[in-house]
C-alpha cells in the first residue's frame, strides 16, 4: 500500500502542467522562453488575473529561477 499518495496527488498534476508547459515554450522559443513565461505572467497581472499570473511565473521559475525571482520582486513592489 502506498502511504504517501496523498503527497502525490495534490500536487503532481499542477507541477507536471508546469514542466510541459515549460518544455513547450523551450522547444518554441529557446532561450528565450523564459523571457516570453515572464512577459506572460506580467499580462496575466496586469489583467487582475492572479492564478494565471502565478502559472506563468511557475514555469517561468522552472526555466530560470533568478528571471523568475526578480520579476517577483517586482510584482511586490
């Protein structure tokens, strides 16, 4: 019996939403996805739209975690 699928399950399919979508925008854009993650996140802000903001951050994040840290600090602001 797996005792631990409650940790498994709440989370695994949001994260692995994250990883494909990242993995897409790398295979589309390059080195650039991050960068077009991180313009996606700021639209989705500007709209008020925070969950979808926070997605686009996560898979900004995934892709490189200083662009994402940074654009964070700014949203903060």
């Amino acid at each position: 019996m797996n005792d631990n699928a409650e940790e498994w399950c709440g989370s695994w399919l949001q994260e692995s939403e994250t990883l494909d979508t990242a993995l897409r925008m790398f295979a589309a854009h390059g080195f650039s996805a991050a960068s077009r993650a991180c313009d996606a996140a700021s639209i989705a802000d500007k709209s008020g739209d925070d969950e979808r903001s926070q997605f686009w951050l996560e898979v900004c994040r995934t892709l490189d975690r200083r662009l994402a840290k940074d654009f964070a600090q700014q949203l903060s602001r």
